[in-house]
C-alpha cells in the first residue's frame, strides 16, 4: 500500500442473516476530504464499523493507514477518530469532562487532554458552553461534541458518520464548514458519509457512491459535477414567460426550481436568452455553465448497472492518486 493511501479495502463483504451490508467493495482512498454517499442502508456505517477493527468482514479485507482492520483495531482506533451517528453522549457530564476523558482514553496526559480539550472546544464553537451538562444542550450542540471528541487526540484521519443528521439548515451549513476546515486548514482527511448528496458536493474533494453495498464510481468531485451542454438561467420573476419566449424562439427549456436549464445550440442560443430577458423587461440574477450534479451521475450509474461487483472499471478504483 502507498504511503499516501489513507484508507484501502479488496473484495470486502459483509453479510448478515437476510441482506449483504456490503458486496466486494474494493476501493482506494487518499488524503483530503473524500465523501462516501449512499441511500440509508447502503452499507456506510457498516464499512466504517469494519475499518475501524469493531466488526468482522464476512470475506476481504481492510486497511486503514497501511494497518489492517481485522488485526489491528486498537492501533488504528488510536489514530483515527471517530463520530458516529446514534447519539452517545452522558447528559450528565459536561463537554470539557467528556473530551477531557475521551483524550486520556486516547493516551494522552491529563494537561495535555485538558488543553487539547479546551482547544478542540473552541475549535468547534462550544468553548463558552463548555462546562455545561450536555443533556441541556441542542442537536447542533451535541454534534459539536461528538466532532471535538474525534478531533482531540489529533487523529490523521476522522470518520464523521452522517455528521448534519438532525440539523437545521444553518446547523448544517455550520458543520458542513468545520468539516471542510478540518480538512484545508488542519490537514487532518476525513472520510464523510451522507445521504444527503448535496452536502458532499460542498466540502468534498473525492466522492465515493455506492448502493446496496456496491460500488457505483468513485472519481474526484470535479469529475462528478463536470459541464454540461446547458446554461442555467434565473430571473428575479416571470420565469415562465421566459421560458415561453426561448421556445418560441426554437430553444429547449427545462423548469430546475425557480431557474431554467437551457440546452445550448451555439451562439445562437445566449443571444436568445439575452433578447428574451430584454424584451420582457426582466431582471436576471444568473446566467451560468449548468453542471452535473452528484445525483444525476448516482442515478445513472444505478440505472446502468447490472453486475457491478464484475463490471470493468467498478472493481477497483482508486479515489485520489499520489501527491
């Protein structure tokens, strides 16, 4: 395994007595933040189970920073941290005792977990509610927590298993930015699961999809949100006069929410858009490349598959090549 590999498995399967959690998934992950997607039930949480030596893969196997998971489950539960996503916090202990406890638990001296603790506190924005009992404390809150216990032993890579579970839309884009810190401010990777596709195209550098346990692709988040032979176009009103204006100019229009997705001929079809929105007096707000998106990419792979776990190019893949 390289040096660079963060995470690897071959053939991994997992198999319990009416579904298979996951089916020889072999796949290769390096630095960075890489995303794991999937529907709920997909086989994430089981995969992270297995890397981190806490469950026994029914055939393959798994390495996590050149240590295999089957073998050594305590040295990489050293140094790895991890959120998982059931809640599991004391409501009686305060936020700085239970990091605190959680850093001794790790190896590190009592000032030393103390000082880590208070760091890690203020990192993820709790240090001025720090001494309170987390049972008082909101979801957005105790998320914090579960994020600074992984992050306080200052681990080289953390599992977050769907960290935004149960938040708002503020209290996701919050984790979703102390996510992408971690990553581009404390170079510490992060394998990140949801299902909720477009939080990973947020944050994320690489994107693995699966489905069923299966390996659907795995490409950098470039790849997956690629150009395409549209332009987006959203006016502050009047979209659908709009949109029959460019048809009756011979343009092809797709409704996507308040915009339009029109496909792009040539030239021809920005003049259009401009003359349409100026000859209906209307105020444009954007007019951008339309691109692919995660789901798009998700859907037909799923609709394409018909033997993935043999298909040509699924079985082996690397996410992020050396650097």
């Amino acid at each position: 395994m390289r040096t660079s590999t963060i995470l690897a498995t071959e053939g991994l399967s997992r198999r319990f007595p009416r579904v298979t959690a996951l089916d020889r998934l072999t796949v290769t992950v390096g630095p960075g933040v890489t995303g794991l997607v999937g529907a709920n039930g997909a086989g994430k949480s089981t995969l992270i189970k297995i890397l981190l030596g806490l469950l026994e893969p029914s055939e393959g196997r798994a390495q996590v920073l050149g240590m295999d998971s089957g073998s050594q489950g305590a040295e990489i539960r050293r140094a790895v941290g991890y959120m998982p996503e059931h809640d599991c916090l004391p409501p009686d202990v305060s936020a700085t005792d239970f990091v605190v406890h959680m850093a001794r638990m790790s190896g590190l001296p009592r000032t030393a977990a103390r000082e880590r603790a208070a760091d890690t506190l203020r990192h993820v924005g709790l240090y001025e509610e720090r001494y309170r009992p987390i049972g008082g404390y909101s979801t957005g809150m105790k998320q914090r927590v579960k994020l600074a216990q992984a992050l306080v032993h200052d681990p080289k890579v953390v599992f977050l298993d769907e960290p935004t579970n149960g938040l708002d839309p503020q209290g996701r884009d919050d984790m979703l930015g102390l996510i992408r810190r971690i990553g581009s401010e404390f170079g510490i990777s992060v394998l990140v699961t949801s299902h909720l596709l477009g939080e990973l195209e947020r944050v994320c550098d690489h994107v693995i999809v699966i489905d069923g346990g299966r390996l659907l692709r795995s490409s950098a988040i470039s790849e997956f949100t690629q150009a395409t032979q549209s332009v987006t176009v959203e006016v502050e009103e009047g979209p659908e006069a709009l949109a029959a204006r460019l048809a009756e100019l011979g343009e092809t229009v797709t409704p996507q929410g308040r915009a339009l997705a029109v496909l792009v001929r040539g030239p021809e079809t920005y003049d259009a858009v401009r003359d349409a929105v100026c000859d209906l007096e209307l105020s444009l707000i954007r007019l951008e490349q339309g691109r692919q998106r995660i789901e798009d990419v998700f859907r037909g792979s799923a609709a394409d598959m018909t033997e993935p776990a043999t298909a040509p190019g699924l079985a082996a893949t690397t996410v992020r090549g050396d650097s």
